[in-house]
C-alpha cells in the first residue's frame, strides 16, 4: 500500500509541475507579445519599473489653523 502510495503522490507533484511549466510559458508569450506591440520602451525599463509600485504623493497641505485655534 505504501509503495502504491508514494506512486500516487510523485504522479501528482509531476502533473502539478508540468501545469505550472505550461502556465509560465503561457505568461511568456503573452508578455511577449505585448512587448513586441509597444516596442518604444526598452524591455530592461520595463522590467525594473514593472516591479516598483508608484508612492501617492499627497499634494493638499491641511491648513495652519488647526495648530493655532488650541491656545
């Protein structure tokens, strides 16, 4: 029972590795071609700015008044 066991667990770590291989080839040639459609950026640009999220920079100072109204 064990051996048949061990069968059924390897079978299935094969089959889920093989599913996560095709997805990441998937997503390659999907960014592939979106890359080939820009083309005005250089995909080294993309890459390290694709990661870094942009801040919210908060333009509206709140008002002095608040500092001053306490006494």
């Amino acid at each position: 029972m064990a051996k048949n066991k061990d069968q059924k667990k390897k079978e299935r770590e094969r089959r889920v590795a093989q599913k996560k291989l095709a997805e990441t080839a998937k997503r390659r040639e999907v960014a592939k071609k979106q890359d080939d459609s820009t083309g005005a950026v250089p995909r080294a640009k993309k890459v390290l700015t694709a990661g870094v999220k942009q801040a919210q920079v908060n333009t509206a100072k709140p008002s002095v008044t608040h500092r001053r109204a306490g006494g």
